[in-house]
C-alpha cells in the first residue's frame, strides 16, 4: 500500500492483468472511488511515487495516457451509504506524434522497473542493449544552470532540512567533501540531481535522474560514477536496476560526460561506472534487502561480463567519509 496525494493506493498485480486500487477520502481499506485495471506492461509503485500527481484525477489520467488505449476504467463499489463518486473519464484524445514518441520513450522507461520487480537479469541485459526511444536526449545546451555553478549540492533543500539519502549527498558533497575517498580515489568535483532526459511534453512525467554523479581520482585519469544513492527505501537489487537505467541513458548522450568540463574542472575521465551508494545496514538489513545482495550482484557481474558495464553496490561510511564497495 503506497500513499498517493493523501489516498492510499493498493497495487495488485495478476498474471494477466493489474489494478490499481485508489481508496476513497476516508482511507478505509475496500472502499475505492478508483479501481483501475491495467493490461500488460505493468506499472510499479516505485514509477507511481516518481510521479508528481497534483490530484487523484491527475493520478487516474496519467495511468490513461501512459497505457494509452489499454486502460480499463470501473466505477468502484462502495459500501451502503458511502457517497459515490463518479468516474467517467472520457476517452483519451488521438494522440499526437508528440504524445507517442513521448510513450514509446516511457513504456522504455518503464521497462526497468517491470522487469526489476521480476528479477529477469536475461532481459535486463537485453534491455541494456535495446536503442532509447526518441526524443529523448537533452541537448548540451539545455544544462540546467545549477549545474554550471560553483555548487556541488544542486537541490532546493540547500538550507532546509535534508534527510534520507539527500543528507548523505550533503555529506559527501560538502561538510566532508575535502576528505572523501572514493573506490580509494580523492573527489576532483560531484554533484547530484543530474537530469538525463528531457520531457517530450515539456513537464517531468518522463524525467530520470542520477541523485549523485561523482567524478574521482587523478585529472590525467579520473573516473566518472554515475550513482543512486539509498537509505532505507527499496532493496540493493530494485536500486541497481534503477542505477543501470541512469547509466545506459548517461553514456548513450556524449554531452553527459562532459559536464564537469563545463563546471571548469580540468580532467581526463576514462572510465564510467554506475554504483549503489549506501549505508552499510542498507544491505546487510534482514529481510528483502539482504536478501536481494545475491541477485544484485548476480546481475552486476552479468553486466560486466556480457557487456564490459561496471557497476557495484558501494558503502558510504561517514565515520571514514569513504565510498567503499560492499564486502
């Protein structure tokens, strides 16, 4: 049970179809003003809490126009005395040669996250390999500003409040920046909340991020790591997954790579890898996340294997202010 613009949202996936179950003002379990019913390929609840849902109508209209046509919209059965509220969306307009490129990049998108939640490492390193529906490569001048500034820390929370894995992004991009070693490498620059598509459609339904894009090591030979970084959400599997979405879109735009040249920096990356960055009980913490550690590595070592890709599941310990990989 996820929650979504106050309402709780129960997920059930079948083999042959989904619903997504949108709960009433009340919040009380079986008693929905939304059941919406999905045919293939599912939705996560992971991609549904990326999302930046302004109302449950935004909620139900985005799951019409992300699985175009194949929606199924039901009026849910309330309990006797509840206020039934209606749910007559109306069918979906034509789609635009916009609209459909931007569904093809997003059924893409998705795809990650499906097969994630299935664990298929064969497809995942097809998928790999699969070319990235266009349009979706943000041009070298569309670099968002904050990113061109002498910042490390981009996000808007600067001076507010940072918790979760926006306080370990603070850390290693500031109060211990000048001693953090990462894979045993001294940082040259970093910064987070790197942006690697943009919106077909102009908003941030199909934008992918990499929290934290760090680049070590000496200037005549730096390495790039493109990470997602994790405190206690997910699982180390569910993040890797998430973390080789960040990396294939960051290596398949050349102008990706050359950020930091734009920052100032002068060096010479050779390398780019992909990482998880988290606390150490992250991985080791009983339950699905340890018990994931074995799949996820599975799947790093297939990716290196079968397509040269580097990725790890990597520590961050502030008491050393190190980035170390997971033993």
């Amino acid at each position: 049970m996820i929650h979504i613009c106050g309402r709780k949202v129960k997920v059930q996936t079948g083999t042959k179809s989904q619903t997504v179950n949108i709960c009433g003002s009340a919040n009380i379990h079986g008693q929905y003003d939304y059941i919406v019913r999905l045919r293939p390929p599912f939705i996560s609840t992971e991609t549904l809490l990326r999302q930046t849902f302004s109302s449950i109508e935004d909620l139900v209209g985005y799951l019409e126009r992300h699985h175009l046509r194949e929606i199924e919209q039901t009026r849910a059965i309330r309990s006797p005395g509840a206020t039934q509220i209606r749910s007559n969306i109306a069918p979906p307009a034509p789609d635009s040669p916009r609209t459909a490129a931007s569904g093809k990049f997003r059924a893409w998108r998705d795809a990650w996250d499906q097969l994630g939640a299935q664990r298929r490492i064969s497809d995942i390193l097809d998928l790999w390999q699969a070319p990235i529906p266009e349009p979706w490569m943000r041009p070298e001048a569309d670099t968002p500003e904050r990113l061109l500034s002498e910042r490390r820390y981009t996000r808007g929370n600067l001076n507010g409040i940072r918790r979760g894995e926006h306080e370990i992004e603070y850390e290693i991009l500031l109060t211990q920046f000048d001693r953090v070693t990462c894979l045993g490498r001294p940082l040259l620059d970093g910064v987070n909340a790197y942006p690697l598509v943009k919106d077909s459609a102009g908003g941030r339904n199909d934008n992918v991020e990499a929290d934290l894009v760090l680049l070590a090591g000496r200037a005549d030979s730096a390495l790039i790591l493109v990470s997602d970084v994790k405190k206690t959400d997910g699982t180390p599997w569910t993040a890797l997954v998430q973390n080789l979405r960040q990396l294939r879109l960051f290596t398949a735009n050349p102008a990706c790579a050359s950020v930091f040249t734009k920052r100032g920096v002068k060096a010479n990356a050779v390398q780019i890898c992909g990482g998880v960055i988290a606390p150490k009980m992250f991985y080791s913490s009983r339950g699905q996340k340890a018990d994931s550690v074995p799949y996820a590595r599975e799947l790093s070592e297939s990716m290196l294997r079968e397509h040269k890709v580097k990725t790890e599941l990597l520590v961050w310990d502030t008491g050393l202010g190190q980035v170390y990989p997971y033993a």
